[in-house]
C-alpha cells in the first residue's frame, strides 16, 4: 500500500515514515501544502496523511483541491487543533477520518487500515476469499488453516490483490505500491513475485487464486466471503 505524509514537523515526518515503512507501506512525503498537493495529485497513492497546519497551502485546501480533481483515496488528518468545529470541517472537505495530536502510532495504524479496508468494501480486518484468510492486524496468512510464511513483498503483493479481489490490477500498478519512484520499471520483479505467491498458496495447482490477464495484469479470483 502506498501512503503520502504531508507533515511540516521534520521529527514527525520522519518518524512517521520509518514507521509505516516497517509496518509495510511504501511512504512518500512532503513539507508543505504545495510539495502534497503535487504528491496526491501525480503519485498512485492508496491513502493519504495530512496536517492540518501546514506552510504555503493550508490542509483544509489540500484536502479540497484533492477532492475537486476527483481523487477518491482515504485521507486522514493529522491535526494539534482539537476543537469539534476543526473536524467537522476537514470531514466536510473530503477527509474521511482524523486522529489529534499528540497521538499513538498505533492509533494511526489501525486508522489507516480501518480506511483502506473500507476502500475495497471491506467490514473486518480479516480478508477471507474462499480458504485464503489474511489478517490485516498480525499480516498473517492461512490457507485451510494453515500458516504460510510470505516475504515482506509477496505479503503486500497478496494484501493489494485481496483488498481489491475481483479488480484487474495492472503490473504498473503493482510496481507503483511496493516500490519508491525510482524502482526499475521494466523489471520482472512483480511476476517473479506473483509466480511464487501462487505455488505457496496453491502448490497443488486446484485454487488457482491468482489470474493473468494477458497484457491487463492480475486478479485475484477466489470469491469474497461476503461476511467479511
């Protein structure tokens, strides 16, 4: 998953990107209302964090030239100013969530996840598409039961394709969540990675979860549990 920072505190920038980085995002971030408006409108971001109080471009206008150019992402503000009328406004600009300063990170996390499980129509932290449950929380994944042990990219490669399961997802797009922007386009990364995604979860070649859509990319194919 890709996630913007925009946080004028060089401290709480920083400490938030190594964060969400370990936590398993890809994480850009800018200084000032200018720097993210760029970022959210150019980079294929999945989430975003803005604060409020922000240099040259206020958050609230962020927020709303966002929203403008149609750009459907979660947002969640970060904002010191914890009087009701100040939410009340950035919802009513177009954020989705906000979590007041000072926070616990873990707050954020489980923000940001509640968010971008809603993104993809999804009502509980465990994504269950026929016998393949992953867990969102612990970023655990079981087939039939069973644990299976998943590198750091193919974790967030199947989380991408869960969150989303039934959509097309292009290779580009995939490139484009896991990698920062100076990653090698024309690698072949994504399939080596999707190829051994598939024998963990189906080594016996029965669910076939993953499909290739030739020339379009992936999708994952086992239906959702709708429960879920």
């Amino acid at each position: 998953m890709r996630v913007l920072v925009v946080e004028d505190e060089a401290a709480l920038r920083d400490n938030l990107k190594e964060r969400l980085t370990e936590a398993g995002f890809t994480v850009d971030v800018a200084r000032d209302g200018e720097e993210g408006l760029f970022a959210a409108l150019e980079y294929p971001l999945d989430v975003a964090i803005v604060d409020l109080g922000l240099p040259n471009l206020p958050g609230l206008e962020v927020i709303r030239r966002v929203r403008a150019a149609k750009k459907s992402y979660p947002i969640l503000i970060l904002t010191a100013r914890d009087n009701w009328q100040d939410k009340v406004e950035g919802l009513q600009a177009g954020a989705d969530d906000y979590v007041a300063k000072p926070f616990h990170f873990e707050e954020v996390l489980a923000r940001l996840q509640a968010l971008l499980r809603r993104a993809g129509g999804w009502a509980s932290p465990q994504l269950k598409c026929g016998p393949v449950v992953l867990d969102t929380r612990a970023q655990a994944v079981h087939v039939d039961g069973t644990a299976l042990e998943l590198t750091t990219f193919e974790y967030r490669i199947l989380e991408h394709l869960m969150l989303r399961a039934g959509d097309v997802i292009s290779k580009t797009e995939l490139t484009e969540r896991l990698y920062d922007q100076d990653f090698e386009r024309d690698s072949n990364v994504i399939e080596v990675l999707v190829g051994r995604l598939r024998r963990k979860l189906d080594p016996e070649d029965k669910l076939r979860p993953i499909e290739t859509l030739r020339g379009r990319g992936y999708r994952f194919a086992l239906p959702r549990d709708t429960s879920s």
